[in-house]
C-alpha cells in the first residue's frame, strides 16, 4: 500500500500550488434558442476557468427523471464545453457526475484536520495524501419550470429542494447536502457571487477549512439549509467534507452548485 500511494503521488504533475473548485456555467438558465452551451471547469475565483474539468459521467437528468450522459462538443485548455438536447418542457439537472481526482501531499494537524496545496504552509502536523473528488451541478429548464428533487446518492450533492431556476433576490430557497443519499449534519456552505474577488479582497480560499467568511452557511442536523441571495446574477455554493480512510490516506470530497438569481419582477421593469 505504501509503494502504491508513493508510486500515484510521483506520477501526479501538481496543477497549482492553489486550491480549485469545480463548477459548471450554462450560458442560458432559461433556455430559449438552441445555442444552449456549458462551460466545465476549475478555478480559483467563480466563474473564471482555469483549467479545464472533463468527466467521463456527464449528465443530464430531464424533467421525467432520465439520466442521460452527456459527451463535450470541445475541449480548451482553460474549459470544457457541453451541448446537451432539451426535449420536453420542466428543469433538468447537469452534473459532472463524481469525479475522481489526484492524489495530493497532505499535512494532518493533531486535532484531525487535513490541509493541502498553500495551506500547509501555514499549519504543522503530519505528512499525509488525500485523493480530491469534485462533483459541479447546474440546473436550466425550457418552458415551465417542473421540478422534483432528484439526487443521485451517490457523493456529495447539494440538492435544491424546490426549483433552483425560480430563484429572485429577495427570496429564499431550501437545500440538503447529502452524501451517499445521507444527510451532511451541520455541512458548511461557502457563498460566493459572481466576480466578487473585484469588490472586495479574500483572505483565504474556497476550499480553505479555516473558511470564515460572513457569507457561509451551516445546515442543520439534517443537513438542510435556507439560502438568502445578497446579490442577482451568477451564485455558487461550494461543500466540502474530509474522511480519513487509513493511517496514509484521507479523502476529500467537494461539490458545488452553479445558481442564477433574477431580480424581482417590480425591480425589472425599473432602469
């Protein structure tokens, strides 16, 4: 098991000394025309694409509960880019699926708390190796906006609990964070708006532990939250759970929501 893990980490090329987190950006939420694309990708400052997230479990969940994968159209070096068929009216859910990631370096502190890429540098603690495993949703709809909860339980999700596309400022709307079709008790939710980095400076990282932003939400023993957007436009909501599995190894398993929120009809008709 020791040669194994040493043998994967050798082979593994670091992509940055950052910590990314995966998303996916449709370019219509409501979609109208058929010029309907979607933006796969890692970054470090939501939606700006660093480098490109392919998938070999793509889908799309139409409004009848269907899964269907998906296969990307092209491929860029920053991005990845999806062409999915609309058929019938309702919502349909995106998703990269679980993906498997990287084997990293790792430091584990003595209160069990796993750190990777820039954030070793600043805690002590033993060397260990964490496998990443990212997971990135979307939800578009067509015509009305038919919607059901429908996880997959299989890692960790983020599931709206009511239609994620009817979502206004000034509004709120209900999630769970399952694992493994289980209620995350207590989950953190980071909160993040579209291009905010310009507003305001960030100390710390999406991914980061130590998160403290005033943004973040917690969920309840159920693993339920309530979501007040404070800003219209491209949200993101981003999870992550540690497990360790042995003396050498912990897994870290992430999951984001891509969301847009409308303003309110009153506030549309104003300049």
């Amino acid at each position: 098991m020791h040669k194994i893990l040493l043998t994967i980490i050798a082979c593994v090329t670091s992509l940055s000394a950052q910590a990314h987190v995966p998303f996916l950006k449709p370019n219509q939420f409501n979609v109208t025309h058929h010029r309907l694309t979607i933006e796969s990708a890692f970054t470090e400052f939501p939606f700006q694409a660093d480098f490109a997230m392919d998938s070999p479990n793509f889908t799309i969940t139409a409004p009848n509960g269907t899964v269907s994968a998906i296969r990307p159209v092209a491929k860029t070096k920053a991005a990845v880019y999806l062409e999915p068929q609309l058929t019938e009216e309702g919502s349909y859910r995106i998703s990269t699926g679980q993906r498997v990631g990287p084997i990293y370096k790792a430091v584990e502190t003595a209160d069990k708390r796993l750190y990777f890429a820039d954030d070793m540098k600043r805690v002590t603690g033993k060397a260990t190796t964490m496998n990443y495993y990212s997971y990135a949703d979307t939800y578009i709809f067509k015509g009305q906006q038919k919607y059901a909860p429908k996880p997959f339980n299989k890692g960790l999700e983020i599931i709206p609990l009511a239609s994620p596309n009817g979502l206004l400022l000034g509004s709120a709307l209900a999630f769970q964070v399952l694992e493994n079709g289980k209620p995350v008790p207590n989950a953190r939710i980071i909160v993040v708006t579209d291009n905010e980095h310009f507003t305001k400076r960030r100390i710390e990282d999406l991914y980061d532990i130590d998160n403290v932003r005033a943004s973040n939400i917690h969920a309840n023993a159920q693993g339920e939250f309530s979501f007040y957007p404070q800003k219209a436009g491209l949200n993101f909501l981003f999870v992550t759970v540690h497990h360790q599995l042995n003396e050498l190894l912990w897994e870290s398993q992430n999951a984001s929501l891509t969301l847009e929120v409308n303003l309110p009809p009153e506030s549309q008709s104003k300049p």
